[in-house]
C-alpha cells in the first residue's frame, strides 16, 4: 500500500522506539518521498519481491519512493532509531550541484555501514535533524535541508555498502508473508502446515512454491534462521546450550548439537571457543 508524506510537510524526522518483534504488517511503499534511516539498536531484515537485505545498529538504509517493501526484527534486541522522510523537491539542489550519479547510486545500493567514528558522526546528525525538526519554526525546512546535503555527503564520502541478496525471480506474497513468519516465529514450534493455515492457503502448494522460488525447502530455511540465531547467542551470551536451544526452536540442546555439528562441520561448543584467541577446540 503506497503511503504519502502526510502534514503539508516536504521533510519530517521522526525518532523511532518499537518492540524487538515489531514487523511490517504488509509490504508498503512511499508514493512520493525518500525514506533515510539509521538504526541506533536492534537488527532488522528488509524483504521485497525482488531483494533482501539486513542492517544493525549503526547502519544507514534508503529507501526510494514506489519501492514495495517490508521489514522485520532479525533478534530480540528492542529497534530504535531515526527515520527522515524528504520529497523529491528536497533533494533537488543536492542533485544539481551533487550529481544525480552520486544520489542515485546512494539509493540504488539501499544500505550503508561505516567504521566506528564515522558511524558516531552520522548518528549525531541524525539527532541534531531531530532536535531541529521539533523547533518546528516558520524556517525549519530550510535549516533540515542544509543538514540533509550535510549528511548525504558524509554518507556518500565513507559509505561501506552492506550486502543484499538478489532473488532469480521476484517472490510471491506468500512466500514473503511465510519469510516473514518464520523470522519472527522461529523460536515457536512452528512447521509448514502451522505457517500455511496462517497465509490461508494449502500447506502442499506452499511447500512447491517456496521450494521453487527459494531453491531450499521450507524445512531447510527454517533451519537455517534457527541455527543463524544459535550463533548469534553462542557468540554474545554465556547461555547453556540447552537454554540456547529452547530460545531458538530446537527441542533440546542434544538436537541443536546434532544440527550445529551436520550444517557447520563443529560443534556449538567449539564455534564459541573460536570466538576467544585463547581458546581451542
């Protein structure tokens, strides 16, 4: 559903504060303005027909008008962060004596990252647009317009560019909205059939489609995004591996164990010892 700047307004900046869990509810599109974010905690996912892509705190996301697309959390940490909207009209003089090469590239590759001071630098101007854009004076725009050039500069001037994955074809709704469910559910006890009643179509036809536009089997996503979770604990908490196990979908620690050891080639134990020099299997 396309959605419009909305208050007569041609620049809003929003500061941004949603559960862990918070997910799109279906894919959506700006019918006339740029979005331009930074996460400042949590990690999320953005699906689209035709792409997917994460980003993580400290990451910069761009997202132009008529883009259908849909976000999820890709872990428990609560997301936060700012959020600029801006109409074309906006940007305009930036493209003028910018470049349309330079704005076009910026939103063409959707995500940026950048090391550490820089990161610090952009989430300061982040914030000052937002202390600004609650001034709310007659010349409020004008000031957000000059620090958007600043900001699209320093992007554009240290950008790293994460990386997104293409898709052969572009997916189907109910490979998206089964995607979907299974990154926010994947510590339930669900399966095909539990995922198919949910979209509202039969579990064989589910099963044949996302097989074929996924070239994986359900089965074998699902267990992928678990064991991608796993990691994630394993490598950032001290949790057991029976604790890890029940927050992560697997029945016990024995079968996260067998899993880990039979798509990663070492045990849970040894990939966290990796994690320390001083550490060996």
């Amino acid at each position: 559903m396309p959605f419009p700047l909305t208050d007569n307004k041609k620049i809003t900046v929003q500061a941004k504060s949603l559960p862990a869990d918070y997910c799109m509810p279906a894919l959506q599109a700006a019918s006339d303005h740029y979005n331009l974010g930074i996460v400042t905690s949590g990690d999320r996912c953005t699906i689209t027909p035709i792409e997917a892509f994460e980003y993580h705190a400290g990451y910069v996301s761009m997202i132009p008008p008529l883009y259908l697309h849909r976000t999820m959390s890709l872990s428990k940490e609560p997301y936060s962060g700012y959020l600029i909207k801006f109409m074309p009209e906006v940007a305009a003089p930036f493209i003028e004596h910018g470049g349309r090469e330079i704005f076009d590239e910026l939103y063409e590759k959707k995500i940026h990252k950048f090391e550490p001071e820089t990161t610090e630098a952009v989430i300061g101007i982040f914030r000052e647009m937002y202390i600004e854009y609650r001034k709310d004076k007659p010349y409020t725009e004008q000031i957000l317009q000059g620090m958007l050039f600043r900001l699209l500069d320093m992007i554009w001037e240290n950008r790293i560019s994460g990386e997104r994955k293409t898709f052969e074809t572009p997916l189907k709704e109910p490979v998206i909205q089964a995607i979907t469910i299974i990154n926010q559910q994947y510590s339930e006890e669900i399966g095909l059939k539990y995922v198919s009643d949910k979209i509202g179509i039969a579990d064989a036809y589910l099963s044949r489609l996302f097989k074929k536009q996924m070239h994986k089997t359900f089965s074998d996503y699902l267990l992928e995004v678990r064991l991608e979770h796993s990691k994630q604990l394993l490598i950032t908490t001290n949790k057991s591996i029976m604790e890890i196990a029940g927050e992560t979908g697997f029945c016990n620690g024995d079968y996260l164990s067998a899993c880990f050891k039979k798509h990663e080639g070492i045990t849970p134990t040894c990939f966290r010892r990796l994690g320390s020099p001083l550490l060996f299997c």
